[in-house]
C-alpha cells in the first residue's frame, strides 16, 4: 500500500481533501496531516511518502523549497500541486522542480482528484522502456519543464493533432484507438496529457492527409458522434516549438464553440480574435432586463435569439470575452431572483443548480443558446407566483395563508376572509393572475411538499397526515392527478 502526504496548514482544506476520495479504495495510506513546511520535510525523511499533496503557500518552508529538497535528495515521490496559487512563474518553477501535477484548491472535485491519483499509481517504469515504435505518454507539464525525453528516438516531430473529445471516456476511447492504428501502422509519437476534454497526439512523420479524415471518421465511430479535429503540420525541434503547436491546433476549439460545418482543419497561424463584447450586445441586454423583470417570456426569447445572432455575425470573438457575457446574462435573472426573495440556486435545470459553472464548461454556442432558452423558461415558472404576488396585495396574502395553514385543509372561504374580499372575486381574481384555481393551486404545493417527504423515506399515510388531508385514499388520488404516478410508486422509484 503506497503513502501518502498532505501538506497544507488550513484545517477546513485538510480535512476536504482527506473526504473527497476513497483511499482505501485506490489502496492507499493515509499519513498523518503536514501543518507546515517543517513538519512536512520532517514526515517525508521519516514516513518517505509516495505521493504528496502540496500546498504552495505554506508558513516555515516553502512548497517550492520541498520541491528543490526532492529534488535534491533525488527522491521518486510523486508531488501535487494542490494550490490556490495561479501565478504563471510559480507554477512553471513547481513544473520544473519535478511537480507532477497541478490542481487549483478552489472547486476540487473528488473525480479530478481521484483521476490524476489512479494516473500517478499506474505510471510505471516500465513505460519509459516501451518499445519506440508507437505512441508513447507524456504528460504536458514535462514539456513545459523542457524535459529532453520527449525526443527520445527522434529528432523531432513533424505533426501535432488535437482532438475535443468532451469528456474522459470519449478521450479514452480516441486514445486506444490511435495507439492501435500508430502500432499497426509503425508510427512513433506520443499522446500528450492535457485535461480530460481533448486529446494531442504528436507523430514523427507527417502523413499523407486522407490519414487525418480515415482516423476521424474511425474515433467518430468508436464514440458515436462527430468530432473536431484540429492539425498542425510543421517541424518541431524543441520543446517551445511543440507548445506553439499546441496553441496552433487548440484553436479547433474556437470552431467548435462557434459550431462551425469545417471539423477537420489546418492551422499555420493564430486566429485574430476580438476582445470586446459584440457591436449592439448591451441594446439587448437592456430589452433583456426588463423583460425578465416584466416577465414577458417571449420577449425575453426574442432578445436571447438576438444576441445569439449578433455573436454569430461577428465571428471570431474571444471565448472568455463571451463567457462574461453569458455571466452578465445569469446575473440578469439573478437580480430578478433576488428581488423576488429568491435566489437562482433555488432552480435545480440538468440535474444540478450551479449554473454558473455550468456555462463556464459548455462549449458550443448552440448548446448554450438553447440552455438558455430552457433556463427560461423554468425560470418564469419558478418565480411567477413570487412575480404575481409581488404586484398585488391580495395574491401576497393569499399565497401567504396558503404557505402558513399548508399542513392544514384550507377553503376558499377562510383564505378570502382572511384577506378582506368575498370568495366569488378571489376565485376570480386567483384564475386571472396566477393561471390555476384556489384548490389546484393549494394541490400543487401540496403536492411539491409530499414528494420531498416521500424522498426523504416518510410513509404515504404520514405524508397524507402531515399535509391535512382527509384520508390517504384522496391524498393518493390528488398526488397522481398530478404527477401520473401513486405516492406509494414515487415513493419506491426515489429509493432506487
């Protein structure tokens, strides 16, 4: 069982990354927690930790001075970064003081974490004696920290491909499938390590370029959808040479965000791209806050298709220009929620509500416009009540009462005595503002209400008894009315 070190001195971060995996699972062994820098040099000469997590920002001695003691000693322990330093200089010193990897502290996900662990147990020496013919691993830090071994039976590369895959198991599987044709083939070359979303590929030998289209067509296959695929062909002599190239052919990102026809392209130059927002932008996002704020949902599509459209016109503007504007139209609806009493989080949309993050990861204009659109429209339905009330005084102590007596029976007529009108006009005045009637209105929350009980595992006679309802028999009849399944089976189906 390997060993590993945490070195970080705030408390609430030790004790996240010790619960963000399973370590037994991936057979590893937990040291006792490094506080500082001295403790750490302390349990790495007496424990000779196989992996360290290390924080760069740690009092008494450095984490770039326990990387220059590694270093020193000639030690074979595997270091991750896990920082919240972002400055460039630093990280490249950590890259070539021998870090393996780096990870940003803030937003660390168990799966991240997980991944670059189970890569770091399964590097082996016997990789660096693999045969030459084929392609070899490495990962993209060690080209940044000059590491000669990447020409090892070359004297350089004559093409670099990059291919967006979206996810790991898509570039799992594109990776398997260009190590078999490069063996098969006798190609050497070596599959460079740089996220989970694309795959870089370097080969010794430009081929002819039917090859490029043959392997794209095959990776479409394996996956089960098309793919960019963006090619550098040039001659690559040096290390700086190859991080141009990466740059060169990353650039098919562009042509993916914009969902561009042209998947398969060449690349022998940076693409111009603008850094403001696009010509006309803050026109709509003005109609857009005040639509959102009216409530008018088809003139709130009508300004989301039409900045859509002013993006498209002006093509190449910067991805990082346009996701401040995608934030700026969140935060629209935001303010909106806010001033509702609510709060964005309060939408669960794609089986989450971190909506923000979720737009920063989305990587087709097309995708996001019709996130957006559905985002939308959920958004109105969340908030309309909260909308209606918010312009009657009425319908806010309606809604009110209703929210107070909803473990109780509640009528119609207590609700219009309580708010000071007759029963005939609050039946009336409820249907024209809110869209539904007195009862199926109280229905719906009910409803709402039960299925976070019968989630949590409460008994559909208790549910039926805590919401005042007659009898289980008519609490079952109303539940199905309006979700098409018994409490009983929604009940079973939230326990699977």
């Amino acid at each position: 069982m390997k060993k590993v070190l945490i070195v970080e001195d705030e408390i609430l971060a030790r004790l996240g990354l010790r619960q963000l995996v399973d370590w037994k699972k991936l057979d590893l062994e937990l040291l006792p927690d490094a506080t500082d820098g001295e403790e750490a040099l302390e349990m790495i000469r007496n424990s000779r930790p196989d992996i360290i997590l290390l924080d760069l920002n740690i009092p008494r001695v450095s984490g770039l001075e326990i990387l220059e003691f590694l270093k020193k000693e000639e030690m074979k322990t595997r270091v991750i970064v896990v920082s919240c330093q972002e400055e460039f200089d630093v990280v490249k010193k950590a890259m070539k003081l021998g870090a393996y990897d780096y990870l940003r502290k803030l937003n660390l996900s168990s799966d991240e974490l997980e991944s670059i662990l189970e890569k770091c147990l399964g590097e082996t020496e016997e990789r660096n004696t693999m045969h030459l013919r084929g392609i070899r691993e490495i990962r993209y830090e060690e080209i940044i920290r000059d590491n000669r071994d990447i020409f090892a039976g070359t004297s350089n590369y004559q093409s670099l491909i990059c291919i967006l895959a979206e996810n790991p198991d898509g570039l799992s599987q594109i990776t398997e499938l260009i190590r078999k044709w490069a063996q098969t083939d006798a190609r050497e070359g070596l599959q460079i390590q740089k996220g989970n979303q694309y795959g870089y590929f370097l080969l010794a030998e430009k081929p002819e370029r039917f090859v490029y289209t043959k392997l794209k067509e095959k990776a479409e296959q394996r996956i089960g959808r098309e793919l960019y695929m963006g090619i550098f062909e040039g001659c690559m002599e040096k290390t700086a040479d190859i991080i141009r190239a990466a740059a060169m052919a990353e650039q098919i990102q562009l042509f993916s965000y914009y969902d561009k026809e042209e998947k398969l392209v060449f690349f022998q130059k940076k693409i111009e791209t603008e850094g403001h927002s696009p010509r006309g932008i803050h026109g709509y996002l003005d109609s857009l806050k005040e639509n959102i704020r009216c409530f008018n949902k088809e003139e709130t599509e009508q300004d989301l298709h039409g900045i859509f459209g002013l993006i498209r016109q002006e093509p190449y503007i910067s991805i990082n220009v346009l996701r401040r504007n995608f934030m700026d139209i969140l935060g629209i609806y935001s303010m909106v929620a806010q001033s509702l009493d609510g709060a964005l989080e309060e939408i669960e949309f794609d089986g989450d509500n971190c909506h923000y993050q979720k737009i920063m990861m989305m990587e087709s204009l097309r995708e996001i416009e019709k996130w957006f659109l559905e985002f939308n429209s959920i958004f109105m339905e969340k908030f309309w009540i909260a909308y209606k009330c918010s312009r009657s005084e009425i319908l806010q102590k309606v809604v009110k009462y209703i929210e107070m007596h909803i473990t109780e029976p509640i009528h119609l007529s207590d609700a219009a005595g309580e708010t000071g009108v007759s029963s005939a006009y609050l039946s009336t005045i409820f249907k024209k503002e809110i869209g539904y009637n007195f009862i199926e209105y109280v229905n719906l929350r009910k409803t709402e209400l039960a299925r976070q009980m019968l989630q949590e595992g409460k008994m559909v006679y208790e549910v039926s008894e805590l919401l005042g309802f007659e009898n289980s028999t008519y609490f079952s009849r109303v539940f199905k009315r309006y979700t098409d399944v018994s409490p009983d089976t929604y009940r079973k189906q939230s326990e699977i």
